[in-house]
C-alpha cells in the first residue's frame, strides 16, 4: 500500500461523517468516508462510479417514436428459412436516410447468417437508430446465425466478424491540445494550452500514450514491470477517457463527469476529438447462433468468435435491453464507448467464449446481466477501460468476472454473484496486468469453493495480476485475502450497509433513486 493510499485508509478508520438529507450513519467506514469527502471537497479512497451508464444514470431510457421501417416491408419473411440479411441492410439505408428510425422485426425467426452469405459485418452507422423486436422470450423476435463468421485472419482466433456492428468511426481522432496542468482524481476540470475548437456539449477523448519508464513505473505501483509485458514497454501506460464539456470558460474545462485517473501534466496528456454516434439502441430481441460443440478456449477461430452477433463502437447514450444471447461464441463487446447501458439481458444455451465486456471504454454500465451457461470469461472489462460498472450481475461458480488485461482501470463490481478463479479473467501474458487501480468489489458474493489467503498477484503464475483492490463485503464462500495484496478491505465474509455502492452514489449524488433503477430491481 502507498503512502498516499495508507493516509486515506487511517482518515476513514478516523473521519466522522456528514451525510446529506436521506443518509443515515451506519458501519460502513469507506462509504462514511466516501459522504464526508462529498460534502468536504476532500479526495475519498473511493471514486464516484455513479456517473456510469445511458445519460450518466440520471434517467431512464425512453421508448422513442422514430419512424418506424418494417423489415417484412423490405421484403424479409420470418420462419421461412431463407436469408433476411438483404431485406435487414435495406431497412439500415432506408433508416439512415430518414436520420432517424426503429428498424422492427416481428415475431419469429430472421436468418442474418445464412450459408451463402458474406463473412463480414452488417454495418449500422448514423445515430438514432433502434433495432426493436417483439420480445426476447419464447415466441418472440430471433435474430438468427444459422453459419458462423470465418477469422479474417485464422492465426488471430478473435478476427471472425460480428453479425451486427454499431459503428460510429466515420472520422479519425485528431488532436486538439495538450493538457498544461494537473488535477486530481474526482475533479470536473482540466487546464489546456488553448480551447480554440471545444465548446459546451462535445465529446471528447483525454488521451495518453507514454512509455517513459518513469511513468509506467508510477502507474503499476506497488509493483514493478517486467520483462514480459511487451505492450506497456512498447506502447506505454496507455489511457483513452470520454468525456462531455459542459463548460469552457478560457483554458479551463469543466466536464460532466469526474476524473477517474489523476492528471499529471508531465505523462503528456492531450485532448482529443471523439466522432461518435450516439441515441443507438437494441431491445426486445433474441440474438441465437448455431453453436453446439464443448467449448474448448483457444482451440480454435470456431470457437473462440466465430458466433458473435453484436458490438458497438464508438458511441454515446446507447443501449441494449431486455435481450437474449444463446448459443454465440461471444455476446456483446461495448468498444471505445461512453455512457452506454447494458440491462436486463441474459446469456442461455452452450457455454462460449465471452459474455458481455466494456472494451477500452468510459462509465459502461452493466447491469441485471445473467450468464446461465457460464461463459468462459464472463461479464466484465478489458483494455484502457474505465468506470465500468457490473450491477446485480450473475454467473455460475465455475466462471469468473472479466479482466482482460491491456491497461482496464476504476471498475466497480457491484452486488455481483459468481466464481473467483484465477484463469479465467482473461489476456495474454505481454499484455499484463489484467487490471490496474481502482478495482473495487462491493458486497460480492463468491459462489465456488473458498480459499485462505487468496492473493490478486499470482506469484506462481504468469496470469491473474491486479493491482490492490479495494474489497468490502465479500462474502459466500469463507475466502480471505492476502492483505499486503489489497488496498482496503473491510467487512470480509459480511454483507454491509449500502447493499449497492452504485445505487448509494447515485441517490447521494441526485437526492434519490431514478424510477428506472427501481424498476429494474423488481
């Protein structure tokens, strides 16, 4: 434990807390701490993960009223058992051309994947465009890959293509300025040489790149790099945060969103453009591949993504509700993103490869998301991610959260329920470590056999490396920690008060709970 973090950790055994209208004391040290750094101004131990999913969580998902383009209008006939694909990009253009639309599919099944179709991506890139279906139950919608997607390259067993990609990549990510002075992490404001060409409402990307060796050794404290780990040797401490401006006022930024990672003008920070679509959703659908063999990790291209149905890139505000992913190598990645929600989805059929992951993105919220047939990696993050959140999120004992090395940071895993097995989150060896700081399990409930001393750094392992966590209410299956392995732990084998870190930032942060998260709890 650093320094910085061990006077944090003796304020919250220290701190007497001031708690706004509605929160009551109770026995929670770090949460009573987390209050009074609110009220005070002070940096708390921990951040504030509550700006997290579909307009920063401050309200719920609307059901919108685009027009609606018919898919059986452009010449797609359910159940019929011959390919949909041509009669779905008809409706993509139709769509796109209008500005906006809910692209609908009835009840039945609708083969997007059939044997004679093309190996590559059916391409979605304008904004305000919904994929609606009539329900992702039995008799509803199925969105069907009755092939599956050959790698592009079959040495590179992830480069099958997706059946369905939101993609908002239209331009390249330019530089704007540089950043010319610190802040701290939970901060709302940068300093920049100049903020010719950002006004209020953009979106932009604060961006790193920095293989000095000084720096990576500042970032993997209190660990030390090695030889191994190729990409944070070549390509440095890599960092890619979204953010929105709400306000320019001379060289100073203010953003919508806290820092999750200090700022130190010295790493090289700069500012970025960010194109992005954003007001993109999918909800009410059943997304079913073909995939029926024992799943083998690394076998091969077949097994390891030739059944991905869908991935969004680079988009803002979005959403993906109320579906189904059965029989699919890998469900959903979520890539150079912000604020997109992901809820009330289930995973069923043969176990796969992945599930459902925030790649290299900003604030993601995962939420109410059960994978039945535990999936190899299961729901999580991989690279320069940061902000995710895992809500009420469940699989079974022998699968285990995603972290898939390449540079994740400030992940909240949030009332969740699963398996702890080293292994299974994820990445190769010269992209270590699996996650950097600011991973925190609150109220985790373990479901395979318990261990004594379980440590988060492997010793006798090339894989499973995460700097300390901060673990509170871990609890199931009798398991404790290594303790000069973690940051803060407090309440091991107890549930504590608030059941949801996320919930209890967000009612703190708003003065209530919105109506959409309480409904999703029912």
């Amino acid at each position: 434990m650093n320094t910085k973090s061990l006077t944090l950790s003796i304020g919250i055994l220290m701190a007497s807390s001031v708690f706004g209208e509605g929160f009551e004391k109770n026995d929670c040290k770090i949460w009573n701490e987390f209050v009074n750094a609110q009220k005070t101004g002070a940096e708390s131990l921990l951040l504030d993960f509550s700006f997290a999913g579909y307009k920063h969580g401050e309200t719920g998902i609307s059901d919108v009223k685009h027009k609606i383009f018919n898919v059986c209008d452009f010449g797609a006939i359910a159940n019929d058992g011959k390919s949909d694909r041509a009669a779905f990009q008809k409706a993509i253009k139709a769509a796109e051309k209008n500005g906006s639309g809910i692209i609908y599919f009835p009840k039945g099944r609708f083969d997007l994947r059939a044997e004679n179709d093309p190996n590559e991506e059916i391409k979605i890139s304008g904004s305000n465009i919904v994929i609606r279906g009539e329900g992702s139950g039995e008799g509803g919608t199925e969105l069907f890959m009755e092939f599956p997607n050959p790698a592009e390259n079959p040495k590179k067993l992830y480069s099958s293509p997706c059946l369905i990609s939101f993609d908002g990549r239209q331009k390249e990510h330019k530089k704007i300025t540089d950043i010319i002075a610190d802040s701290k992490r939970g901060s709302f404001q940068i300093t920049v040489a100049s903020s010719d060409g950002i006004k209020e409402g953009d979106w932009i990307r604060l961006y790193v790149r920095n293989n000095n060796p000084d720096v990576i050794a500042e970032e993997l404290k209190p660990y030390k790099v090695e030889e191994k780990w190729k990409q944070i040797l070549t390509e440095g401490v890599m960092i890619d945060d979204y953010h929105q401006v709400v306000k320019v006022s001379g060289n100073i930024i203010t953003l919508k969103e806290p820092l999750m990672h200090a700022i130190d003008k010295s790493w090289e920070w700069s500012v970025r453009t960010y194109p992005m679509i954003e007001e993109i959703g999918i909800e009410d659908i059943a997304f079913v591949g073909n995939w029926k063999e024992k799943f083998k990790h690394h076998k091969n291209w077949l097994h390891d993504g030739g059944w991905k149905p869908l991935k969004i890139n680079n988009a803002v505000n979005s959403w993906v509700r109320r579906c189904r992913f059965t029989d699919i190598s890998e469900a959903l990645s979520v890539i150079s993103c912000a604020n997109v929600s992901v809820i009330d989805c289930v995973i069923t059929g043969n176990t796969g490869h992945s599930a459902i992951r925030a790649q290299g993105s900003s604030r993601v919220f995962l939420g109410k998301i059960e994978d039945q047939p535990a999936q190899w990696h299961s729901v999580g993050f991989s690279k320069p991610s940061m902000g995710t959140v895992l809500w009420r999120v469940k699989t079974n004992a022998n699968s285990c959260f995603e972290s898939h090395a390449s540079q994740p940071r400030a992940s909240l895993i949030d009332a969740c329920e699963g398996g702890m097995m080293r292994g299974r989150a994820g990445g190769a060896v010269g992209s270590n470590p699996n996650h950097l700081n600011d991973l925190v399990f609150w109220n985790y409930k373990e479901t395979d056999e318990g261990s004594e001393n379980f440590d988060f750094w492997a010793s006798d392992s090339n894989f499973w490396k995460f700097l300390p966590p901060i673990i509170v209410g871990f609890h199931g299956a009798g398991t404790t920690f290594d303790k000069s392995q973690v940051k803060y732990e407090e309440s091991n084998g107890k549930p504590v008060n608030p059941e949801s870190l996320y919930e209890a930032q967000l009612e703190l942060r708003l003065g209530k709970l919105p109506r959409w998260i309480l409904d999703l709890k029912k």
